[in-house]
C-alpha cells in the first residue's frame, strides 16, 4: 500500500512505468523523473475514472473533494467510447446528463470542431467544462480519434485531456505505428492495457499522468496511522496516492517477466505479425463479393459484415461461436449488425486465421443455402 509496507514492489512498478515510455515512444513528461509517472492500475476503466477525477478537481481548484461536486460540470467523449467514460461520469458525480457526445466523422472518430462548438455552448450558459477523453482504438471499430486537434481544443479551455488506448495503444510499440499517439504530448493522461494485447494476465492497465502533483492532490490523504518516516521525507512514491484502493497488488512483476521473457524485439514481432494477419483477413473479406468491410481496418481489429442482412450475421456468429472453433464479437455500425474479428492472442497463426476465413465462408454457405 506504501513504499514502506514494500519497497521493491513500487520501485520495480516505477522502473517497468519508465521502461514502456521508452519502448511505446511515450511524451517524457510521463517518466517518473520527469514532471509525471506512472502507475498500474487494475483497468482502463478505473485509469478514466481516476483521470476524470483529477481533472474534476484542476477545474474547481480541489474544491469538489471538499464540498461535494459543482452540478455546472462537465465532461466530453465521442459516441464511439467505451462504456466505462460513462461509468466513470455517474461515479464521479459529473452526471451523466453532463457527459456530452461528441459526433465521430466516417472513420469512427471524433470530430474535432464538434467537440470544439459544444465546449463553446456550454461555458456560454455558464458551465465549466472540465475533462474529454479521447480515444485511440475505439472498442467497437477501433476509430483513431485525432488527437492533435483535440489536444489544441483541450489546451486552448484547460480541460484535462485522458487517451485512452486500452488496447491499441500497444502498436506504440512498433515505431511505424507511433502516428497513433500523434498529439500524445498534450495529454494530460494516458492509459493502455497490456493485459489485452501485450501477453500481460489480467488484469494489468498502465496509466500515466503527465503532472503527478495535481493527480496526487486529487487523491492523495493521510491518516495517523499510515504516516510513516520515507512518505515524510518526500523522496520516495506512495501509490496508494494514485489509484482508488489502498492496498495494491505486485502487478508489476508479471509486466517484468512478460518484457523480459520476449524482449522489445519479440513483442514487436508479434504485434506486427498480428497486424499483418489482421490485414490478410480484411483482403479476404474485400475481395469475397458476399461479404463487405464496415471500416478499413487501422490495426488489428476487423469489422465486417456479410452482405445478407443483420439475421444472417446474427445467425452466423451465433454457429461459429458455438462451434467452439472460433470467437467472434459483434458491434453496431451504421446502424447494422456489424461482426468483430480481433488478432491478439499469443499463439494466432496465419493457419488459424485462414481457417476460421474458411470456416465463415463454409457456414455463411450453408445459412444461406438452407435459407
Ligand atoms: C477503448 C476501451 N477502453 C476501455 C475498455 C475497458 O477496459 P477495462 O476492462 O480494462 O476497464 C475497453 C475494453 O474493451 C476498451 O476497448
């Protein structure tokens, strides 16, 4: 819980931290000896909640810890992000009638002068916009939200800036992917989960801030009985200052084995081969007539859709998730039954990617002939 209940276990946390700046190409400003620093935490959805937080309390001068919430708040994400920036705006007293829903252009993601013309309307009626979360990979069609534009939107009114890139974020680690963190620089925090595509077991979300003394602030507090000679001396980390619990796990051991175990290169290698197998399955679905993309595929996730309509794809995806061969999620877009083929796992081939391509066609013949 302290850096003095165990002091390998924060030390070794900070060290990975500092270590995936390097390895993602991350801001410096997120290095512990820099103005800011990481932390694990145990989700994507408890890192929003903690950055909404802090920006909560930058925007009302700490005051809403104090004497409860300004009810003139407000919060912004794209109709494209995770459920848990909703979550996050209920618990935190926000309301979720002050989350606004920024539109997102054909790509699925967010449109930056949108977002620009309601943060205008709102401080017009006298509200204090406080916080936007923007998203790299959105869950349903992994949409790239533009960052440098938001971040400009964010610096020009002050408003706390959280990226969530839960999963995408770890094509950071190959340098010809890093153009999905472009604008990272003005993000306040920022968060992925290695525990959904860099081998890491759940759970394991690594989550930097970009100034640790007004994070701590948010949700720093001290009773007698935690007070403890180094926390007072000022010179070593308390993380308990930078998550929801006070107790913690010794997560940051697993990240340690996992990046010593295939090293910068070996999980680079398999990030790539992930993207290429993606990739070779959106040219299948391309060039097969009965089937269309929703989206062009940025990394490693694929929507698609076969052209017979939603029943059949309801249809299909419930036959192949019942074979037990194959694993497929599905999504809404455009307002149509949309399926979901993800490339993550360590031991995916081209072999099983072929086959499940196989495997999609043979059941989507079999519907459609029996139909
Ligand atoms: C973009 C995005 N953010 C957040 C989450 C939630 O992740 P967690 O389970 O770590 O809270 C997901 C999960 O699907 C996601 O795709």
């Amino acid at each position: 819980m302290l850096w003095a209940t165990s002091p390998a276990c924060t030390e070794l946390e900070t060290h990975v931290m500092d270590w995936l700046v390097d390895m993602l190409g991350l801001p410096d400003k997120f290095l512990s000896n820099h103005s800011g620093g990481g932390v694990i935490q145990d989700s994507a959805s408890n890192a929003s909640l903690c950055a909404l937080l802090a920006g909560r309390e930058r925007a009302t001068s700490y005051s809403s810890n104090e004497h409860g919430c300004d009810a003139r708040l407000v919060a912004y994400t794209s109709n494209q992000a995770h459920s848990s920036i909703e979550k996050a705006v209920k618990i935190a007293g926000i309301g979720r009638e002050n989350l606004r829903l920024v539109d997102v252009d054909e790509g699925f993601a967010m449109q930056a002068d949108h977002l620009a013309q309601l943060i205008e309307a709102d401080r017009q009626t006298g509200r204090i916009p406080c916080f936007v979360a923007a998203t790299v990979g959105t869950t349903s069609s992994n949409g790239i939200d533009p960052l440098p534009e938001i971040g400009e939107i964010c610096r020009k009114n002050n408003l706390w800036l959280h990226i969530d890139g839960a999963m995408a974020g770890t094509a950071g680690l190959c340098p010809e992917y890093r153009w999905i963190h472009n604008g990272l620089e003005m993000a306040d925090s920022y968060c992925f989960n290695p525990h959904k595509w860099m081998f890491t077991n759940f759970d394991c979300d690594c989550f930097y801030v970009a100034d640790r003394r007004a994070f701590i602030q948010t949700l720093s507090i001290l009773p007698e009985y935690l007070r403890n000679k180094p926390t007072e001396s000022g010179a070593v980390i308390d993380y308990r200052d930078w998550q929801i619990p006070l107790g913690r796990r010794f997560r940051s051991l697993k990240l340690w084995f996992v990046i010593r175990h295939y090293g910068v290169e070996g999980l680079r290698h398999h990030v790539r081969r992930h993207i290429e197998l993606a990739q070779q399955f959106a040219n299948w679905v391309e060039q097969d007539k009965r089937f269309e993309l929703a989206v062009p595929p940025p990394l490693n996730l694929v929507c698609f859709r076969h052209c017979g309509g939603d029943e059949l794809n309801q249809q299909l995806m419930d036959r192949l998730n019942q074979s037990g061969d194959l694993y497929l999620t599905h999504t809404r877009m455009h307002d149509r039954l949309t399926l979901r083929f993800c490339v993550g796992q360590t031991n995916t081939e081209f072999r099983h990617v072929e086959r499940a391509w196989q495997r999609i066609k043979d059941i989507a013949e079999e519907l459609q002939s029996s139909a």
